[in-house]
C-alpha cells in the first residue's frame, strides 16, 4: 500500500466516524482578503467534529488552547478552509500526509490595516494613524486571540496604571495578504491590537501582538 492509498482511507475512515459523531459544519474557502464566510464562499455542508490534542474524547478542552483535530472528510477540504456551525467556527490550519487534521477554534473576527505616515515636512497637519490613512489588508477574518507574548509597559506609570498585554493571534494565511510589524488590527469590538511580529508558517499566520491604547 503507498501513501496516497493510506492517506484516502484515512480520510474515509475520518467520514464514517463523523456520520456518527459529527455535528452539521458549513464548509467555506476564501476567495479573497475579504470575508472568507460569505455566502459565496461555501462549498458544501458536512459532518465534523472536533477534539482536543489528546484525541481521546475524554478531557475537555483547556484555557489558551486554540488548538483542536477535525474528524471530517478531508477529501473535500483543504489548508485554510473554514468550518462555521452551531458550536464554532474553526479554520483548517493543517493537513500534513498520514497525521491529523489540525484546526483552530476562532473567537473573534478581524480587520487587518496598515497605516501610511505623512513623510512632509512643513505645515501638514496631524501626522497620526486616522482612518483615512489606513489600507485594509484583511477584512472579515475569523481568528484566534489569546493572551500570550511580550506584554508592553505602560510608559505613563501612574499608580493605577498597569501594563499592556501581550496576545497571540492565529489565522489563515491568503496569497499577496502580507501582515508587517506596525499593522493594525481590529476586532468586531473594536478592540484595537499593534502587530509587534507576524511569522507565516506553513500551519498560518502566528501574530505577537500588544493591545493599542490611545
């Protein structure tokens, strides 16, 4: 038996097991670097479910992981896709030959900018991050935040001041969508996070982040 033989049964065995497991999940693949859960982004309807790292339908999942395998027919689906249902919204981070399927449960949905500075001198007026001065570069994307990283001091130092923390924002990767130190990103609060470092893997984008004051 070769590889791609191993890895089809594999994939049928997942669809079986979700046929009896699995909760209804829509299936949608992003056709652009906006809203990759719009309507005319979905593909199919299917069975899935989800567990925890240890694969044993025993522990519940914990605090600060994101991280969960999918049982569903991996036949239909592939590296960035997301599953939205009744009990979550999850994207496909990985599906590495003959291993799991690995996904991430997403908590929030964000807009990714980038700011342009004025470069003049002279009279020019305010300098500072406005929307008028922001390029979108992803709009719509469900993700993960969680706290994690460096957290940032509070310069101002008053008693009652505490610093800025530190969080830990995964999503997919889209082609041509590049995220750089400085961007900013968005959540449906508008809660408003400064990226100190994005690193693009082969699982997606892992974003250290620091929460933005003004």
């Amino acid at each position: 038996m070769d590889g791609a033989t191993l890895q089809a049964r594999i994939y049928s065995g997942y669809t079986k097991a979700a046929q009896r497991i699995g909760l209804l999940f829509d299936l949608y693949r992003p056709t652009s670097s906006n809203n990759p859960t719009a309507t005319g982004n979905k593909l199919a309807t299917l069975l899935a479910s989800f567990n925890n790292e240890n694969f044993n339908y025993k522990d519940p999942n914990k605090y600060g992981n994101a991280l969960w395998y999918g049982i569903f027919d991996g036949a239909q689906t592939k590296v960035g896709d997301y599953l939205v249902g009744a009990s979550g919204t999850f994207f496909i981070a990985g599906m590495q030959p003959l291993l799991p399927i690995l996904c991430v449960s997403c908590n929030h949905t964000i807009n990714i900018v980038r700011t342009t500075q004025q470069n003049a001198v002279g009279a020019i007026g305010y300098g500072g991050d406005t929307p008028t001065n922001e390029t979108p570069i992803m709009t719509g994307w469900p993700a993960s935040i969680l706290i994690g990283g460096r957290a940032r001091k509070n310069d101002v130092n008053l008693p009652g001041d505490v610093d800025y923390p530190g969080w830990l924002i995964l999503l997919p990767a889209y082609p041509g969508a590049q995220i750089k130190t400085r961007d900013i990103i968005a959540d449906e609060n508008n809660v408003r996070y400064i990226v100190i470092a994005g690193e693009l893997t082969d699982l997606g984008w892992r974003i250290q982040a620091t929460q933005a004051v003004s």
